[in-house]
C-alpha cells in the first residue's frame, strides 16, 4: 500500500520542524549544500555569516533530532527593501521529492510579509535546474502573482568560463 500525497505531508511536519537557522547550523547547511550537486557550492565561513545575518530571511527544516535537513536562505536588496531574494534553496536527498522546498519558501516568504512586508521575490535559476524552474514558476501559481524571467548575469560573465547564464525569475507584485 502507497501513502496518500496528504499522509506523506502530515508524517513530514510531525517529524521535521520548520525554524529558523542558527549559526550553528552553518556547517549542516553547508553539507546540504555541497551534496546537493547542483547549487554554487560557497565558503563554509559564509554559510556561519549566513545564519547569523541573515537568519531572520532564512529557514531551515529540522529532523527530529533538530538537525538541519533543508533550508532557503534570503536577503532583502537593498535598492528594493520589499523584494527578497532568495539565495539558495537545498534539501537533503533522505528528503526529497515530498514538497519540502516549496513548504519552506511558503514558510519564509509568509513569515517575512507578516514581519515587514514583501512586495516582489526574485532568485536566480540556470537553464539546466528544472527542480528550482519548477519550484518557483509553482511558487508563482500558488500564489496567483505573475512570474517574469530575463537573463540576469550572462555566462561569460562568470571567471570559469563555463557558467551557465543566470536568469533572473522576479514574482510579484504580492497584493
């Protein structure tokens, strides 16, 4: 017998808790990061200075024993203080393909427009990822707010040479 896509998503939130991160959580988060093997994998120092400035546009997903297992990080631009960005999305592969990306972007972006108010989410997504295409233009449904995409920062732009470009998904306006 399979689980019905409702027991699936109430056996996830009474094991995982969606909070938000602590720097102690920086170098889970990293690991998350690097085994997700699609995202640019950044310093671990920078993942530490994550959580603890920019904890309050962030979250992660804890496992019963509190560990990390997935998480968004977010900032607001500063040219456009109602816009956030979401910087990176990864959960680990024990806990994919169960919807907990979009029910932590739900999570965080619910939680900042409670906080401050959002007018606009923007990230970035490279040709090639079709989970991040999929998880945001959904976001946009979901939502009911229109979904825009320019390319961004062109690969040549990039000093490896190899980069893809990235396109720019800009959602909103929220009402």
């Amino acid at each position: 017998m399979t689980a019905a896509p409702a027991d699936i998503a109430r056996a996830r939130t009474e094991f995982l808790t969606i909070d938000t991160p602590r720097v102690e959580d920086g170098a889970a988060i990293w690991r998350i990061a690097r085994d997700s093997e699609v995202l640019d994998l950044n310093s671990s120092y920078s993942y530490l200075l994550w959580c603890r400035d920019f904890a309050a546009t962030s979250v992660v997903a804890r496992d019963e024993k509190g560990e990390p297992v997935a998480f968004v990080t977010g900032y607001f631009r500063p040219d456009r203080p109602g816009t956030l960005v979401v910087w990176q999305v990864a959960v680990d592969h024990a806990h994919r393909g169960r919807g907990l990306a979009a029910e932590l972007l739900d999570a965080l972006t619910s939680r900042v427009a409670a906080e401050r108010g959002l007018d606009a989410v923007e990230t970035t997504v490279t040709p090639d990822n079709t989970a991040s295409d999929r998880l945001f233009t959904s976001y946009a449904q979901r939502h009911d707010v229109p979904l825009e995409r320019e390319v961004l920062f062109d690969g040549g732009l990039f000093p490896e040479g190899t980069h893809l470009p990235e396109v720019l998904y800009r959602i909103g306006p929220f009402a």
